[in-house]
C-alpha cells in the first residue's frame, strides 16, 4: 500500500479496493489499511457496512443488483478458504456463458482433501466438493472458477435438453469453447450419470445461435419436424445489398423466424430497426415471423405456425 497511502485514508483506500473487488472488502483488508476489528465491527452494527460472509462486506448499500450479485460469489469463493472455487451454475455465470435460469443460490466447491462445512454458511450458497484436474480451474476478474470447458461438461449432466443446449450454442457463439473442445466432452463425461443423455444434447449444438431463446425456438421447429435449413439467414437484393439477417431460415419457401428477446429488442431504437429491417424483408418476398421467450413454452405453437406459413408461402409461389 506504501505510495497509495500519503495523504489517504482508510475509508479511501477501501473504496478503491472495493470498486476492483465487486465492490467488497475482506477483514484483513480492512486491518492492513489501519482500522481496528473493533471499528469494522460499529461500521456493520451501524448499518454502514453490509457483511455477506463470515470476514467479508460490502461498504457501498447502492451498488446495483448485478454487482451485488458479483459480491456474493467473490465473497463465497474467499470466505471458504484457500483452494475454494466457483462451480456449475455459478462459473458458468462467471464465464459470461448464458442458457440456464438465473438462481439466487451460488454455487462453490472446497478441495476434497478438507472437510465440508457441516452447517449452512448462508441459505443463498451451496457447498460442494469436486473432485478436479490438471487445468481444470481458472481464474475469472480474481475469482477462482472451473474453466469454461470443465463448467459445461458439467452442467450438461445435470439439465435437460433445452437448457444444455442453449448453455453449449451460447458458449459456443462467445468463444468460450471451440469445435475441438466440443469433440472432446464425450471423453471428458464418460462414465458420469446423464453423460448418455449429455452426448446427445452435444450433437444439436450450434454455435450460430445467438441467445437461448433461439435455441430454444429452434428446437422447437426440430421437434416439430420443421427444422430451419440455416440460422443467422443473409438476405441481400440483386446488387448485393444486405436487406437482413433472420434468425432461423427457410430458404425454399422464403419464410425467416426471428427470436424477440426482451433484452436484444427492448429499446426504442432496437423496434424501430426491427420494423425498417422487416418492412426490407418482406418487400423483397420474405414472409417473417416473430417469437418470444413465451411462445417456446409451448410445445406446438412455432412449429405449428411455420408450417402454417411454409404452406402460404408456397401457395403463393404456385
């Protein structure tokens, strides 16, 4: 700390630890910067310091919800111990890796070779024991974490098809695995339970899906017997000009499913690109279609109404 702390004190220190740190601080870090344990213990008595875990805080009461969250794992990761590590969910959250619902409960795991804890630390955290290898653990923003590869093999023994599915497209499209480190899951998972059902979900994965709810759009169709015949459609006009990208295609009949998420298609700006990009579409031929995140709850809600567009179109074309 020597240069940092001419002229600076304690509280000013921790804030700058703090805002490198998910906005939490440890105990000791608030010893070594010169308050006493019984002064940490009247700025958390007094509300001015929130505790997260046994020995770790956070100063700050307004940081956002997705900081806070960030807090949560950090503090998890640190209060357990050396040799702890964000697992599952958890570290695939870490990775930036979408596809699962988003829980409240963090996921972390201690070395096998030392004891669990035998009572729980917080009802928001899950204490696991992994048993990992050789480069199976990483670091993500100073957080110990399984690596992205080890993450999903994980996981996908542990969800359905849906959500294994749309964890491996989007770690797929982001960069976080590469086609090899698909091809070697099967050998990574041999033997675990759900490793039969597991390589089943590795055969439909496509990393040109760009968020779960095309993932899931587009198992819809495949169940239904409707499959798109390419995703991330160019459509361009006779002189090259790009028109749009659909999200699930339908080369022959010229038909194109967009996938609405909330987020991708929330703001006034992203409508009003929607509807130009649209309107360019179906002048130029293209019949579009639009689902949301509730349409793919229904079994046979998209695929029975692309085949009922699929028919129009070529009804049309007759």
């Amino acid at each position: 700390m020597g240069g940092q702390g001419v002229g600076v004190g304690p509280h000013q220190l921790l804030r700058h630890i703090a805002a490198g740190q998910d906005g939490m601080i440890t105990l000791g870090q608030a010893l070594h910067v010169g308050l006493t344990r019984d002064q940490v213990r009247q700025l958390h008595r007094s509300g001015r310091w929130r505790r997260i875990l046994r020995g770790c805080f956070v100063p700050d009461a307004e940081l956002s919800e997705s900081t806070r969250r960030r807090a949560r794992i950090r503090a998890a990761v640190v209060s357990l111990g050396p040799g702890a590590f964000a697992v599952l969910d958890t570290a695939l959250e870490m990775h930036g890796i979408a596809g699962l619902w988003r829980s409240s409960q963090v996921h972390v795991s201690v070395p096998v070779h030392r004891p669990r804890p035998q009572r729980a630390l917080a009802p928001w955290l899950t204490v696991h024991q992994v048993t990992v290898g050789p480069g199976d653990i990483g670091e993500v923003a100073g957080v110990r974490t399984t690596s992205p590869l080890r993450t999903i093999s994980d996981v996908v023994l542990r969800v359905d098809r849906y959500p294994a599915v749309s964890v491996l497209d989007s770690a797929l499209n982001q960069g976080r695995i590469d086609a090899a480190q698909l091809e070697a899951i099967p050998r990574l998972i041999r033997g675990r339970r759900g490793a039969v059902a597991a390589r089943s979900y590795l055969a439909e994965a496509d990393g040109r899906a760009q968020s779960p709810l095309e993932t899931r759009s587009r198992l819809r169709c495949i169940d239904g017997r409707v499959p798109p015949d390419t995703l991330q459609l160019e459509v361009r006009d006779d002189d090259g000009y790009l028109l749009g990208i659909g999200d699930l295609g339908w080369r022959g009949p010229r038909v194109i499913a967009e996938a609405d998420g909330r987020d991708a298609h929330s703001t006034p700006e992203a409508a009003y690109a929607d509807r130009r990009r649209q309107n360019r579409l179906v002048n130029a031929g293209w019949t579009i279609l639009r689902f949301t995140w509730q349409d793919t709850l229904h079994p046979t809600y998209i695929p029975h109404t692309v085949r009922q567009a699929i028919a129009a179109a070529r009804q049309q074309q007759r």
